[in-house]
C-alpha cells in the first residue's frame, strides 16, 4: 500500500508518471518519457486522479486493482479456483480413507 502522504510533494511539482518515475510538469496529460497516461479518472464519481495515487481523492474509492487480484483474475477465474480447491479437498479426503484401508487390512491380514 501507497501511502497518499508520500506522493504529496512529487505531485506539488509535477505529476510523477506512474510507470517511469519521470517528473512531468503539470498540466501534460500523458509522460514525456515514455508515453503513458498520468492522469486516471475514478469510475465512481469520473473525478481524474494522478495515476500515482492508489485512492481517489474524492470519493477515495480504489483506482487501481491490487497487483494479487490481478494476478489471480488472470491466471484463475473464480469458478476454477472453487474447483481446484474441491479437488484437493476430494485428492486429501480420498488419500486419508486410502490410507485407514490398508491400515485395515493389514490389522485383519
Ligand atoms: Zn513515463
Ligand atoms: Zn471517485
């Protein structure tokens, strides 16, 4: 987590570009460095944020995913996640009633 406070006097002198660090001078709405939007505006309430800022100023709804969910959204949807955890449940569950069986067995062998 960012916090906003660290971001205040980068912002005071310029907007920061969120990818490249480069220090833009205010009022550019995209980094002279490399190209990227600096500016992101709040799907909430449309107010436009530094896209350094992780919060909007206005109505300090989340403007940007956190880095894991983006990770997970992209590598597991959220159907298969349920199933891949019923089936490790199924494979440890299975695994365990293998194992009392031929703890049986061998007790009555
Ligand atoms: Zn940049
Ligand atoms: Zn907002």
């Amino acid at each position: 987590m960012v916090n906003s406070d660290q971001i205040k006097p980068s912002v005071q002198k310029g907007i920061l570009c969120a990818k490249c660090e480069h220090l833009n001078r205010r009022g550019t709405e995209t980094c002279r460095r490399c190209g990227s939007a600096l500016y992101i505006t709040c799907k909430h309430c449309k107010t436009k944020n530094p896209r350094v800022t992780t919060k909007c100023s206005n109505c300090k709804h989340s403007l940007h995913r956190s880095r894991r969910n983006r990770f997970l959204r992209k590598w597991m949807p959220k159907r298969q996640r349920k199933v891949a955890g019923q089936v490790a449940l199924g494979v440890a569950v299975g695994f365990i009633v293998y194992k009392i069986i031929i703890l049986v067995l061998n007790r009555m062998g």
